[in-house]
C-alpha cells in the first residue's frame, strides 16, 4: 500500500512521532483553536494524547511543504462506525497551520489523501467531514472537493455543518488530479 503522495506543493506522508512538537504548536494557535473548536488553552500533555489518538486513525497523514520539509499540518481518516458494520465510511478530520491559508493547499493535499485512501479500499467509500458553522473556509474547500451538505436543519456551534462524500469509482480517479 503507497503511504505517501506528492503534488505540485506538498508531500503527505505518514504522521510520525517526530511530528509531536509541531503539531503542538499549530493546535496551540488561536485561530486553529478557533476553527477546528478546540480549547484554546489545552495542555501539551492534553494535545499530546489527541496526537497519538490521530495517529492510530487508519489514515494519518503529515501535510508539508514539498520543498522545505515544513510541517504544514495534518489530515485525518478515522473509522465511521466504531462497529465495524460500515467498514469503508470514514470521519474526515484536517487542519492547517493558519500561514498557509488561502492558498489552496488544503483541496490540494485532501485531493492526495484521497487517492490514497481509495487506492487502499477497493470498496466504494463515504467520507464524512463536520465543520463548524462560522469555518467558512473549510466549508468551500469540502464543496471544492464535491462534498456535499446534509444536515436539514441550519447549523450551530452544538450541531456542526455535516457534508459527505461518496467516492467511486468515477471520483477516485479525479481525486488523484493534483
């Protein structure tokens, strides 16, 4: 199974140990506090444990700058249903160090993630992604990448925005577009 993927920008790999301290740092971060709905104020040992819990996802992967090695972020494919009865949905979870924003990063390296995840499940999948109802951004890069929403009733800080995403097929091929 390929573990890593490089596009015109980035190189996703799998998230290592070594990643701990900047993956602190970047959830430390008022404004990643403020988009993903975390507290502002977590203790290292607290992010800590968030860290190693991401890296038991069956998808985690590191986002860094393909040129200079940086640590840019993280993206996140836990299991849907802790069960086992739907083997091939998933939770999508991602975040990026608030420099980089703006620059069409994120649907970049989610593109990349995505054709790794489908080339490791022959199954056709759902992918699942909530975001909070002021995180604009992320709610046009989910629509970039053809998420779509599907909760009915307006979201609010209790009731995130849920978009899905089947892919097929057809949409496995056009996630490997960089």
């Amino acid at each position: 199974m390929e573990k890593t993927r490089e596009t015109a920008r980035l190189r996703l790999r799998p998230l290592v140990a070594s990643d701990l301290a900047a993956y602190q740092r970047l959830l430390a971060l008022p404004p990643m506090a403020a988009a993903n709905g975390s507290p502002a104020d977590a203790s290292p040992e607290l992010m800590a444990r968030w860290f190693e819990a991401d890296r038991q996802s069956p998808f985690a992967f590191a986002v860094v700058d393909r040129t200079t090695d940086r640590f840019m972020g993280t993206i996140l494919y836990y299991q849907h249903d802790e069960s086992g009865e739907a083997p091939h949905e998933y939770d999508l979870g991602y975040f990026l160090d608030p420099v980089d924003w703006g620059q069409g990063l994120m649907p970049e390296a989610l593109r990349a993630s995505l054709a790794l995840v489908s080339q490791a499940t022959p199954a056709a999948q759902m992918v699942w992604a909530a975001c909070l109802p002021t995180n604009q951004r992320s709610q046009r890069v989910l629509e970039k990448l053809g998420f779509q929403l599907v909760t009915t009733a307006l979201p609010t800080p209790q009731h995130p925005a849920l978009f899905k995403l089947v892919v097929t097929g057809e949409k496995k091929d056009a996630a490997t577009d960089d």
